[in-house]
C-alpha cells in the first residue's frame, strides 16, 4: 500500500511548496538569512543592542467559523489576512511590533491550488504588518476533517523594549478611550452570524443587502491590521497607557484586561462609526443591544486609553479613524451607557 492510498497525497504537498516559495519569500526583509524548505526559519535581531531590555512577544489565534463561510463560498483569498490580524492585533497592544509569524495549515486533503489562494491572504497579511512569513507547516489529515475543511492557526513574534512596555498600569479615573475604527465583523462571532444568516433567515451568500455588496462580502471583509498606524501614534504620542483589541467578548471581556483594580470604562455607542455590517445586523432585531457589545467589535476593533490632554491631541489631528468612545470610572463592570441602563 502507499500513502495515497490512506488519503495522503506527499505530491500535492510538494508541489504546494513550489507555488508559495516566491510568495512567502516576498515577505522577507534583511534579517531573514534563509529561504523556505529547512526545518526551522531564521531571524536575526541586531537592532536589539539599541534597546535597553529588550523582550520578545508572541501571540496566537486562529479565525474560527468565519472559515466556513470562505469553505463554503469558495472565497479563500481574504481569510489569511484574518489569521496574521487576529495574531499581530494582539502582539501590538503590548507596543511590540511585530518581527515574524509562522502558519499552520490542517486539511483534510490538500489542494495545492486552494491552499495557495490561502497563503496569498497569509501573505498579504503580514505585508501589511511588516512581519516576515517565516515559516509554517501544512497538514493533510483526512480522517480528521471532510473534504474541502480547513482550520488555520497563527503565530506571531514581535520585540519590545521592556522600559516601554504597555500596560495600563498608569490608567486613572477620568481618562478618556479612544476607538479606531474596524472594518467590520474582523472574526469573532461568527457561529452566531452563520446561524442567523444561513440558519434562521436561510439567506444565500450571493443575496444583496446593500445595492452592490453581498452577504459574502459583508461576512468574509478582512479584519483589519493596525500593525503601521498603532506604531505610528506610539512613536508620536508617547503618552498612550493602555490599548485593547476588541476581539472575542466584546467590550465586556476585553477592556477590564487591562483596567487597574477599581477602575473600568463607560462606553459611548452614540460616538461609534456606523458600519454596513453592523447597522444590517441591528435592522434585524433578532439579538439584544447588550449581546451584540458582549461579542462583537460594534464598529470599533481596537482602543487606546491616554489623559484627556493627549485625547484632545489626537483627535484634533485630522484624524477620521479615531473616535471618543468612553472614559475611566471608579467601578468593577464596564457599562455601556444606554445598554446597560
């Protein structure tokens, strides 16, 4: 017997190596002295003697569900850049930046061609974080997963020098929060999404709601990276004391992350951008105010916290990504006014 035969085809392996050798290389920079197709990638750090302490981060996730909707709708190009977002939105809230990131690529048989379009979105993910695709590894497990299932899983490593660290430990009452906009639902909530939209309203993905985009579209638009702009505002705006990702648990589980005891947010929905995503799925009056803040983003994917004078900074700067969208309180929840009571 061979290995083909147990569902395991060792060619299409290879030849997916071959597609994506000039790919992924398109991510390098100075510090990656080796290629693809060795056991373990390299990454030189010479910029580290010019930091006091310097420390590496790392961070992992995945993008869930939402890959079903991109299994099932054959759009495969865009979920990539959702699994480098989940990972280096995380590393970046410390102030790290991002140096790396590894993938990891599980199926139940391998496409070579589907799993390209795939690393094509991986790739054009960590561009826009400016990490290097250093590596990862490509599992073809059938008796584990129906065909055309995939899962993804991600793996970012950035550095921080340790006297910068980010971590709210200077937040006080009275400071203000700051939103930036996401782009949409990113990828969190998405078995509650699929269940709405496919299960209970048994919409297509091809059906418009809005003249000219349709519900694939709204469910699979790529979270949004904020790798360039958050170092931006770090190196201007040295002042920032804490910074959330909102990702899964909403604002209910992801801002107390990083409030000192005795202190939580005051949230205010009436500053938020309106988002197509968001003001479709409120149209349905299908899920309660307080559950939508409790998973999803709402319009807004990642916060920063800084003293009203450093707020007034930044929002006079002509800035249209950036929103006042709560302040510090003495309290133990975080209460989203006019949700909440």
């Amino acid at each position: 017997m061979k290995y083909n035969d147990a569902g395991v085809n060792i060619d299409e392996g290879n030849l997916f190596v071959n597609k994506i050798k000039g790919i992924v290389a398109s991510t390098f920079d100075e510090n990656v002295p080796e290629g693809i197709g060795g056991f373990a990638g390299f990454y030189a750090i010479p910029f580290a003697k010019n930091m006091e302490y310097p420390m590496l981060v790392s961070s992992t996730d995945g993008v869930g569900t939402k890959l079903k909707v991109a299994i099932e709708s054959g759009i495969l190009d865009t979920v990539g850049i959702d699994l480098v977002a989940m990972c280096v939105n995380d590393l970046i809230v410390t102030g790290a930046r991002p140096l790396f990131f590894l993938d990891y690529i599980a199926t139940g048989k391998l496409s070579a061609d589907k799993s390209v379009k795939v690393l094509e979105g991986i790739v054009e993910g960590c561009k826009q974080a400016n990490a290097s695709l250093l590596g990862g590894e490509t599992a073809e497990m059938p008796d584990m997963y129906q065909d055309g299932d995939f899962d993804l899983a991600g793996f970012a490593v950035g550095v921080v020098d340790k006297p910068k660290i980010i971590n709210g430990k200077g937040i006080k009452e009275g400071d203000w929060l700051l939103g930036l906009s996401s782009s949409g639902f990113h990828s969190n909530g998405y078995s509650l999404l699929r269940k709405i939209f496919f299960k209970e309203l048994k919409m297509k993905g091809d059906e418009e709601v809005a003249p000219g985009v349709t519900l694939n579209e709204l469910l699979l638009t790529p979270t949004k990276i904020y790798v360039k702009e958050i170092l931006n505002l770090i190196e201007t705006c040295a002042k920032i004391k804490g910074m959330v990702h909102i990702t899964g648990g909403g604002f209910y589980e992801n801002i107390p992350r990083v409030m000192p005891n005795g202190l939580s947010a005051k949230i205010y929905p009436g500053n938020m951008p309106n988002l197509l995503h968001y003001d479709y799925l409120k149209s349905l009056n299908l899920v309660e105010e307080k559950e939508l803040f409790r998973v999803f983003n709402m319009g807004i994917g990642f916060v920063l916290i800084v003293d009203p004078f450093e707020g007034e900074k930044l929002l006079s700067g002509n800035n249209n990504n950036i929103f006042k969208i709560g302040e510090v309180y003495k309290g133990n929840e975080v209460v989203v006014k006019g949700v909440d009571f």
